[in-house]
C-alpha cells in the first residue's frame, strides 16, 4: 500500500471509529446499557485490528524471507563466479608461465 492510501485508510477506521462512539453515546438508552454495547463494540474493533497487525506482521516477515532467499541466491551466484575466474586466472599465469620456459 502506498503512504498516502494508508493514512485515508488509518483516517476512514478513525472516524468510523468516532462516529460509533458519538453515535452510542447520543443514543436515548441507559447509561450502563450505552456503555456495556460501547465496551463490546471497542472489544470487537479492538481484535480486528489486532488481527490486522498480525496479519500486517506475516506480511512483512514473509517479504523478510523472500529478500534473504533472493540475496543467498545472489551471493551464491557470486561466490560461483568468482572462482570461475580466480580458476580461468590461474590457468592464465600457469599458460605464460610455461610459455617463458619454453
């Protein structure tokens, strides 16, 4: 997700948020009936975004894992090139070194 379509989501759970309060709060019931469906509602908005954040946490340990891998890979690659080469330069010294003796 891109900054900017994080904070309009950040601000559209916010104020859904609010508006539920506000809304319960106004509403004509009693006092400790407003309050026990306010604490329930927060509860269950409470484990969605818990479950959000886990969910957010996977995500970003799963990419986590998926860059390792790719740089393992890369470094593996490395490595395999490298000693081509140190391999094909030694040849290279061994070559002209027989080439003055001769």
């Amino acid at each position: 997700m891109s900054k900017n379509s994080t904070n309009s989501f950040i601000s559209l759970i916010v104020g859904l948020i609010i508006g539920g309060i506000l809304g319960i709060l106004f509403a004509p019931d009693k006092g400790n009936n407003t309050r026990d469906r306010l604490t329930f509602r927060l509860n269950k908005y409470k484990r969605k975004l818990e479950d959000l954040l886990d969910e957010i946490i996977d995500e970003k340990d799963s990419i986590d894992s998926e860059a390792k891998t790719q740089s393992k890979k890369v470094v593996n690659n490395a490595k395999t090139k490298a000693e081509k080469l140190i391999d094909k330069h030694k040849s290279i010294r061994k070559s002209i070194s027989n080439y003055k003796y001769e």
